[in-house]
C-alpha cells in the first residue's frame, strides 16, 4: 500500500485499484494507533485513533 502523505508524524496510505476495498478509504498510521477513514464521509470506518488525531486529518 503505498504512502501518499506524512505530515504532523502520521502517514497516510491508499490503495489505487477501486476493486481492491470499498468504499474508497485511507488507512492513517499515527504513532501506535491505526484508523480507517472513509474519503466522503471522513468517519472513521474502524481502528483507534484519537479524536485529536482524528481533529488533524478531517477531510474538508
């Protein structure tokens, strides 16, 4: 899965291919914690980020 950012020591990761998992998400690696974030909705599919961390990476 490649890297497409890294900012505030997370890293965001995408899968390209639409048959690889819907619907389209990124998976966001912030210290220890993990957390899968639908692209339209920016909620948090599963995983436990924090809500600061979650606060830092909304989608808008």
């Amino acid at each position: 899965m490649p890297v497409i950012a890294r900012f505030y020591g997370m890293v965001i990761k995408m899968y390209f291919r639409q048959s690889e998992h819907n619907p389209p998400h990124i998976h966001v690696i912030y210290g220890e914690c993990v957390g899968v974030i639908d692209i339209r909705t920016g909620e948090m599919l599963e995983g436990d980020l924090s809500k600061r961390a979650l606060k830092m990476e909304v989608l808008e």
